[in-house]
C-alpha cells in the first residue's frame, strides 16, 4: 500500500538514496533539508522514478518550529504522512581530549534533537490523525552501539544517546499506542560524502570507500526493506550484527584484537 513518507535530510547520502528507493513503489514523499536547490533537484527526480507527489520543505531540523513545520506542509497539501525517518546526522573528526563545549552542542544539536523533535511531532500526528497507527524510522549508526572510531567520539556518543531515545519511546509506545512501530537503523560505513561533511573534516576528503563500505543504495534498500515490514531494530550491513556480539562478548579483546576493522577503516555513517 501507497504511503506518505517523510525524509529529513534528504537532499544527499543515504536520505536521497531512500527518496528514490521509496519513490518506484508509488510512495509521496515530504522531503526537508536546508538545501532547498537540492531537494527540489530530488524530488523531481523522485517524480520521474514513481513518485506521486514529491514536495520540498526548507527546513533546519534543529529547530524544533521547523520540525513542526515540516508535519504542517505534510497536512496541508498531503493530508498527513505515515512514515517519519529522522535521517540527519552529521560527524566530528574530534578525539575525546580535542573536543569543545561548541562541538558537543553541534553534535547533539544535529544527531540527537533533531530526531526527539521529529519522534516528538510524529507521535503526536499520529495519535490525533492516524488512529494511533504510524512509523518513526531513526538512522542511528553502528557507531552508537560499538564506538571504535575515536575520530567520531561526539558522534559516536550522540548515537548512543539516540539508540537509547528510540529504545525508550519504543518500549512506551507499545505500552500506550502500539500501533506506531520505531525502528532503529544502524548503518555501518557507507559510501556517501559523509566524510567530508563532518565538522572539522578536510574540505578533500574522499567519498566513502573500500572493503568494509556498503553502497547507499543497498542500505536504502535495507531501510525501505524496514518501512513495508517494521521491525525493532537494523543493521544496514549484514556482517555488523556478528561485529556487535563480538564486540559485547569481550569488549577489551575487541578493541585491542587484529581482527577489529574499526581499527583500520575511515568512519562510519
């Protein structure tokens, strides 16, 4: 069944890649970011892909006035959404005794009050327009539950945070209104510009790539997978599960073991 779909940051990475995923099943979409050239840019070509309707909503997700925005536009001219993936995110090439009270704040800021706004505005679409029924998608990353990138040590501490707000909200829902299903998506590295989005990144800082990186549209793929059958948790890549049990079995002969690919590999989503 046709749904309407909201993505924030959808203008590039795994947030594009999802829109045109989603858009050749036939799904609207709501897509927000803060490049409005770009999002106008995929939205038509969610359109071309199948797309019954692609609009476009400025929007800067730490605002919590924009986050509501966004349900307002999705109301006005789509009568509501189903789906809210709370995609934004963004990195920090910061070693824990490099940081600073502004990188903390921008980090949190971007990766975890954008989503509790978006979880926060969702839910209650949902309870007052859809009958309690609905879906909050959260793009986590498989840093948020196995922090080996030191570079990433915000990030990978913003995540965890979110892993911890998804599981909370989760766990209430299925208290009070179980018909709104959260899932948690934990990507591992994938091969967007990510990298070199991150705050204190090179400007030349190349695109994702090598053994251990998963192509975005395999994990858009993965997370669409998500959306038609709603399931708690996710790993994009099928070989971070094993990783995590690892990892949680002996934390201290992970970290220092040469079979760690954290070790060796350039970030994560």
């Amino acid at each position: 069944m046709a749904k309407t779909i909201v993505i924030t940051g959808g203008s590039a990475g795994i947030g594009e890649a999802l829109a045109y995923r989603l858009a050749s099943e036939g799904h609207a979409l709501v897509l927000a970011a803060r490049r409005v050239r770009e999002l106008e840019s995929v939205a038509e070509e969610a359109v071309r892909r199948g797309s019954p309707r692609a609009i476009v909503v400025e929007a800067d997700v730490t605002r919590r006035a924009d986050v509501e925005r966004i349900a307002d536009r999705a109301t006005e001219l789509l009568g509501g959404f189903d789906v809210w993936v709370n995609n934004v995110g963004r990195g920090i090439t910061r070693h824990v005794l490099d940081l600073t009270e502004s990188d903390i704040d921008e980090i949190m800021a971007v990766n975890v009050k954008s989503a509790l706004y978006g979880m926060q505005v969702a839910v209650a679409h949902f309870v007052e327009r859809r009958a309690g029924e609905g879906q909050i998608v959260n793009i986590s990353s498989f840093l948020g539950r196995v922090p080996l990138a030191t570079h990433r040590s915000a990030y990978n501490g913003a995540k965890a945070a979110l892993n911890a707000l998804t599981a909370n909200l989760r766990v209430d829902l299925r208290k009070s209104h179980p018909g709104i299903h959260v899932t948690l998506v934990m990507p591992g590295v994938v091969g967007t510009w990510f990298g070199r989005n991150a705050l204190g990144s090179a400007a030349d800082t190349p695109m994702y790539s090598g053994p251990y990186v998963q192509p975005v549209d395999e994990a858009a793929e993965m997370i669409a997978r998500a959306i038609e059958h709603p399931v708690a948790e996710l790993y994009t890549n099928p070989t971070s599960a094993e990783m995590a049990r690892r990892y949680f079995e002996n934390v201290e002969a992970f970290e220092t073991g040469s079979d760690n690919p954290w070790r060796s590999a350039p970030g994560s989503r």
